[in-house]
C-alpha cells in the first residue's frame, strides 16, 4: 500500500482515500492476510501518506460486516498510530438497517475525534435513508453519485426533485 501512495505522490495529487479491508471474512478469505497485517498495513500507509503532506481519508471496506469490536479498536489503532483526516463509515455491501446508523456514527465519535464520511451502498434500497440518518446523527460528509453514473447497486443517487 506504501507503493499506492508513492504513485499518488508521483501523479501530484493532494490527498488519498486508504482503502484497506475489515471485515474478518474479507480480510482472511479476499486478500489471504491475517488480521495482524490489515492493522500493520493500515498504520503505514495512512503514516506514509501523512508523511509526504496528502491529505488522508481512511476508508475500512466491509466495516458494516466487521465485529463491531474489531472494528473500532482498528480506527483506533489507526487514528493513534499510524493517520487520518477523516473517517469513511463503510457499508460495501448495502447490509445496514437505518436504525444501526446512530449507534454506528456514536459508537465511532466515542472513540475518535475525526470528520465521519459516510458511503453506503444501495443494494437493498437503504442507501439514502442510511447517509440522510448519519448526516442527521453527525456525520460530515455524503458520498453520493450524481445522475445515477455508478456501477448499480451503488451509493445513493443525488437527484433533482421536481
């Protein structure tokens, strides 16, 4: 991951989004790594990163599916050792009720002191009640997609009202 970041530097870009799995079943099944590495690799990419003045956006993919535990003592981890601007609240696979957002957004916010992001995807059609709650409960930023451009199912469509 220290390499993506080189290439980032190299092509003059001002900040990175440092995607790194954590979920147990992705992180051991998708990428054939330990839990271990996932943290050793999240500290040194988002501190490398830091180092050569990016602006960093630490994006846990598959956090909807992490153990909630987990999940945490990892952001922490990374907030304290290694960097992050901000936070992305990842729900990859669209899985999250409306009703787990607060708890998600303060369970986070009792642990770090970070901008949130949110990106929840769409699967099930709970992408744009899920970014509206998080906005509603704290969160800081949406990421959303615009004119319905994304790969479907996706993050919620910005649309124009009539």
């Amino acid at each position: 991951m220290v390499d993506d970041v080189k290439r980032a530097v190299d092509c003059g870009v001002h900040g990175v989004v440092m995607e790194i799995p954590s979920s147990e079943h992705i992180v051991q099944y998708a990428y054939r790594w330990s839990l271990e590495k996932a943290i050793e690799l999240s500290i040194t990419s988002t501190r490398y990163a830091h180092e050569q003045g990016l602006r960093v956006v630490f994006f846990p993919i598959d956090a909807s599916r992490a153990d909630i535990d987990w999940y945490l003592d990892l952001i922490s981890k990374v907030a304290n050792e290694g960097h992050m601007d901000a936070l992305a609240l990842v729900d990859t696979f669209g899985v999250l009720s409306p009703h787990a957002i607060p708890y998600l957004i303060r369970r986070t916010k009792e642990r770090i002191n970070k901008p949130l992001e949110t990106h929840f995807h769409d699967d099930f059609g709970m992408g744009t009640a899920n970014t509206i709650l998080a906005l509603a409960a704290g969160a800081d930023v949406a990421h959303v997609t615009a004119l319905a451009s994304a790969n479907a199912p996706a993050t919620p469509r910005w649309r124009k009202s009539r």
